[in-house]
C-alpha cells in the first residue's frame, strides 16, 4: 500500500518542512523532493509521488508530525454549521472552535496550517509533473501514466481545497494564489487568481487525471479515473455549471454501470465507519489509516468519548437541532417534545422509530457503545462506573452532553496508538456520488425519474421509505439537501455544502438564529438541558482569513472580507 515508503520518505519530507514552514515556496533542500538529484530513478519517482499525497492526511514539520490543518480534518469543519458545534478542548490542534465562536484573527492557526498543508502540496505536485515526464524512458508505460495521472490529480484536489475555504468556487469569489511551475524567486508570490483561472486548470488536471488512470485506484488511498471524474464534476457542481456537471455525474453513473466491478452502496451504512467496514464497494478515495503512529487518523481522538479506548475528547459534538432534523422511520418530520431525561423508557420512546442513519451517526442518552475492553456503555448522566451498564463518559468525566458521535469511533479495543485511529476517512464515496448527480440533474433540468431513483438508492439502503415523487425544482432541491445532511453529517461536506448554497444569497440565510445558536449540554447534577455555549456566526465566517504571517511577506494578496487585523 501507500505508506510502504513511509519510513523512507520522513526524512525527505522533515528535510522539505523544516524550511516550508516559513514560507511555501521556499526553495528546497538539494537532496529534497524538489532537486535534480531526486527525480533521477523508479524508486525516486515512487518516493515523489507517495509524498504528493502526504499533506492530505498529515504535514511533518521540522521532522515532527502534525496533523493539523489537512483535508483528513475536514470532517471537523461540520461544527461551522447548525449541526455541530466544537469544544474548547486541548486536542483542537485545528483551532476550530476559534472559527466556530469566530473568536479568531487571521494570525491563528486554523488558516495557516491548513494554507500550509495544501499549497505544500501544490508544491509536491507541481515538482511531480514536471520531473515525471523526465523519467519516461525510465518508467514502464503503465506506471507513467498511473504517476502523472495522480500528479494531476493531487495539484487539483489542493486547489479544490483552496478555494473551497480560502474563496469559494464562484467568479464573483475573490481567488487563490495559483501556481503551475515551481516559480523563480522573484515571482514565488503572487495575487489572487480568479475562481474561473483556477478551475481552468482544475480541469485541464482532471481531464489528464482521467485519460491516464485505470477506473479503480491499484492501491488503496491511490487516486483513480473514477475519483478524477467525481472531483472534475464537483469543480462544475461548485461554479453553478449545472449543465456540465450533470454531464460529467451522468458520465460517471452510465461507466460505472458498464465497469468489471461497479461501486454500489455498501449494505450497512453504520460500517462505513469503522474498521470491520473497510475495504468496501462504496468507496471511491479514501484516507488510508492504520494504528500505528503517523499512519492513523485523529478523528477518533476528537470524536469520541471517554469510554473509548482511545480516551476521546468529544472535541466536535452533534447538536440538538441536528438530531431532531432527522425524519421518522415513516420519511415524516420529526416533531418530538423533550422527554424526561432521567427517565429511560421516556428517552428511549422518544427515539423510537427514527431514520436508523441516526442511531449509525450519534450516541444519544441510553444509547449503547462498545468502549474500551468492550465493555458496553450505556450513554447517560450522571457518570457511574459502578452500574451496569456502565455510564459512558464524555471528556470531563462527570456531566454528558446530550449527545455524542458515533461515525468515525472505533469499538472496544481497535485503538491501538490514541492519535492515530484505522478508521479510513471516505474523501468520496458513492452515496456522495448518488446525492451529487441528483443534484446537478435537478439544477440542470428540473425533477425528472433518474433524479428520485438516485434518491431511492440512498433511501432505501438506510431502510427508509422511497421519496415522493411530487414536487417542483425549488421543492426537490430542498429535498435532496435536506438528504444530505442525513446521508453525510459528520464527514465533512456540510460546511462546503452551505458555503455554495448561501454563501451568495444572504437573503436566504438566516444570520440570526446562526448568530444566536444556543448549544445545549445535559447536566449530570441537575439532569436537565441547559445552555452551554453559544455561536457567533457572521459574513466572514462564509470563508476563511488568509493567514497574516502570507499576508506580511507578499504585499499583492488582499485579505478576505472581515478578517482585516
């Protein structure tokens, strides 16, 4: 797999950060990833591309591994929305919680490690492409097309990544540095590029990621023609080309039907998420993670509570509002009153026959966990490791918050290396595929059958009821997002998801509930709710600051709107 260069390639990469931490574009070291002596064999090339890929999940810096800042963080970004929210805990090495209480300047770390992370690895990609074509008398043909392929690719999924946080997709956004060669030092800092120079490049990389990749990734975390082809379709999607995107979604639907071994939805959406789900039919990329250290993820640690083997920290917790936005079992509205929390039956009723995906996504009062040394926890207030079942725990050890993640948390002992989790992250994964398709199709052209038999497919592996098939444009779009949080809540897309739906329309958005958002914990001495932060959510929070310390060496970028020191 992947990371069978890992131990070779940390003393190139802890060579490249120690002096990329300064400054993106500075110059790398003459035995580094980016000199002549590196790009010289087969074993260089393989060593090249492996470190293309590194800055997804983690950066090393001055030979010291960190994760803070990468796409495999991503899923943390949920807590910008109604439907998380993150906790001022130590373990928030993304400084999201400063983002989420827009209590941060354009000096704090959630943008510039991030900025860091994904410009390093425009870096990696752009050395990539132009040092693999050098090797092609010395690579055999397929591995030269597999390589420049996912070079193509990663220079795309970083600026994906820019712009999605640092702009946003449309040509009214504000744009990126863009850079496509490795840039003499007088011209290493540049402007912001526009949104539409940015995604003409996007799609020049995908276009020669997809004609040179075979259509399932050789290796597990490998970039692949079908991944090339959902990335080249969001990049559509985002800039409102609903036309193209539905082209390149329908595309992608018809050669999957066609293909050796199609990607189909997995049968037990609750495995997705854990390790014993791996490996499965729905993933399309994925963040390959083991337990071991610097090969796992941290979401687990951030995720998860006390009771886990890994000691969680509950850093991001699911809200109220959006627990109760899930639907019955029949596909009606939930319209529950609060029950007796110290009451179990009331709890438990309450509940009763809901959307089975939230059961799968959060560990509510009385729900069940396997922690660690699979015991089974029973999640309530207040905490007793006397009774059984044990109380779980959330990360002060004595009051719970009302409600907790299960996606992404391993069971009992699977945790081996407390920061650094086997679960995989899904970057994309065919249910994203099917809710994405209905999407472009309904922007494009209205309701139509493919678009509700796209809906069905998700519906009905989570053993809900099919969609109704009534309904205008306006109405199905509500529909399809309103699926998407069901589908994909904790993963990471929701942020991204408001940012292209309001963002732009701030007439539609409603800044003063946002604003004044109420986070509501439960009290394990008064078991009762009560209030226990509060939101802060205003325009600049659409995007995020360009850090300060960019922003003091390179005069042409203007910062963001709002976050101006």
């Amino acid at each position: 797999m992947i990371k069978k260069y890992i131990f070779v390639l940390a003393g190139i990469l802890s060579a490249v950060f120690a002096v990329s931490c300064s400054g993106f574009l500075d110059t790398t070291p003459e035995d580094g990833i980016g000199s002549i002596e590196m790009w010289t064999t087969k074993e260089h090339a393989d060593l090249g591309i492996v470190g293309a890929y590194a800055p997804i999940k983690s950066m090393t810096i001055a030979g010291v591994a960190n994760p803070a800042g990468c796409i495999s963080t991503n899923p943390m970004t949920d807590a910008y929305t109604i439907y998380a929210f993150a906790w001022g805990t130590g373990f928030d090495d993304t400084g999201c919680r400063y983002f989420c209480n827009n209590a941060a300047t354009s000096s704090y770390g959630v943008f510039s490690n991030k900025w860091l992370a994904d410009y390093t690895g425009v870096q990696y990609a752009n050395l990539a492409i132009e040092n693999i074509p050098k090797l092609e008398s010395v690579l055999d043909e397929d591995t030269y097309k597999k390589y420049l392929g996912e070079a193509h690719f990663l220079r795309a999924l970083y600026y994906f990544d820019l712009l999605t946080y640092y702009s946003g997709h449309n040509n009214s956004d504000p744009g990126i540095p863009l850079y496509t060669t490795m840039p003499d030092y007088d011209k290493s800092y540049m402007p912001r590029s526009t949104p539409a120079d940015v995604r003409r490049v996007m799609i020049e990389d995908l276009t020669i990621a997809s004609d040179n990749l075979p259509w399932r990734a050789y290796e597990k975390g490998r970039a692949s023609r079908s991944a090339a082809l959902v990335l080249l379709g969001k990049v559509y999607l985002y800039a409102e080309s609903y036309a193209k995107a539905a082209e390149v979604f329908t595309r992608i639907i018809n050669e999957n039907a066609n293909s050796a071994v199609p990607y189909t939805l997995y049968g037990d959406y609750a495995k997705l998420f854990r390790q014993d789900g791996e490996s499965n039919n729905e993933s399309i990329f994925v963040i390959d993670c083991i337990n071991t250290n610097g090969n796992g993820s941290r979401l687990d640690l951030l995720y998860s509570n006390r009771s886990a083997n890994c000691s969680g920290t509950n850093t991001s917790i699911p809200t109220k509002e959006l627990v109760d936005f899930y639907l019955m079992s029949d596909g009606t509205a939930f319209n529950g009153t609060d029950p007796d929390w110290t009451d179990r039956t009331s709890v438990n009723q309450f509940f009763a026959n809901r959307d089975p995906r939230l059961d799968a996504s959060i560990i509510r009062p009385y729900g069940l966990f396997v922690g660690k040394d699979n015991v089974t926890y029973e999640y309530r207030a207040p905490y007793d490791s006397k009774t059984t079942p044990y109380a779980c725990m959330r990360s002060n050890h004595s009051s719970n918050t009302n409600y907790c993640w299960r996606k992404f948390c391993n069971q009992g002992n699977e945790t081996t290396v407390r920061r650094h989790s086997g679960i995989d992250i899904p970057l994309m994964r065919w249910g994203d595929v099917l809710l994405l398709y209905a999407e472009a199709l309904n922007e494009s052209s209205g309701p139509s059958g493919q678009v509700f038999d796209a809906l069905d497919q998700i519906r009905n592996r989570a053993h809900m009821p099919n969609v109704s098939r009534l309904g205008d444009q306006a109405q199905v779009r509500t529909l399809i997002r309103n699926e998407r949080v069901y589908e994909l809540a904790g993963e990471g897309f929701l942020y991204p998801d408001w940012q292209r739906w309001f963002a732009h329309n701030d007439v539609d958005f409603d800044y003063e509930s946002m604003t004044n958002q109420r986070i509501v914990g439960y009290d394990g001495v008064a078991l009762a709710l009560q209030q226990v932060s509060i939101r802060n959510f205003t325009k600049r929070n659409w995007r995020y600051a360009i850090p300060q310390s960019e922003i003091n060496v390179n005069p042409a970028l203007v910062q963001s709107e709002g976050w101006e020191n």
